[in-house]
C-alpha cells in the first residue's frame, strides 16, 4: 500500500455535518449547499466534520475525545 496514490484518486468529502434547530427538517438541497460549503471554506460552525467539531450555538466550548487505540 506504500503506492496507493499512484492506483487511487483521492475521494472528495461526501459527509457535512451542521447543528439543525428543534423541529426543523432539513432538504437535499440544503444538505448539498453545506457540503459544498465545506469542499470551499474548509470546516466550520456552518459546515463541519466528525474531525473538527463545533459547537451548538447556544452552548458552551467542546472539549475533543482523544481515542486511544492501539
């Protein structure tokens, strides 16, 4: 595997993640403006990945969980 970048094309971000308010479902089309949100700006509290969390606008700092795994 030391030459996968030669065999393999890197993959695009296909998963967003967004703080959606109570009671609000949110469409396709929403879902497809905050991935290309995020494939444009890079992570954010609009538009955010499982690696760089933000918080729900009305609560306080994260702390990150730092795995442990062999």
């Amino acid at each position: 595997m030391r030459r996968r970048k030669e065999w393999f094309d890197r993959m695009e971000l296909y998963v967003v993640l967004w703080w959606v308010p109570a009671g609000h479902i949110p469409t396709v089309e929403e879902g497809k403006a905050r991935l290309e949100l995020l494939r444009h700006h890079g992570p954010h509290a609009d538009a955010f990945t499982f690696r760089t969390p933000f918080p729900a606008p009305d609560s306080g700092e994260i702390e990150p969980v730092l795995d442990t795994c062999a």
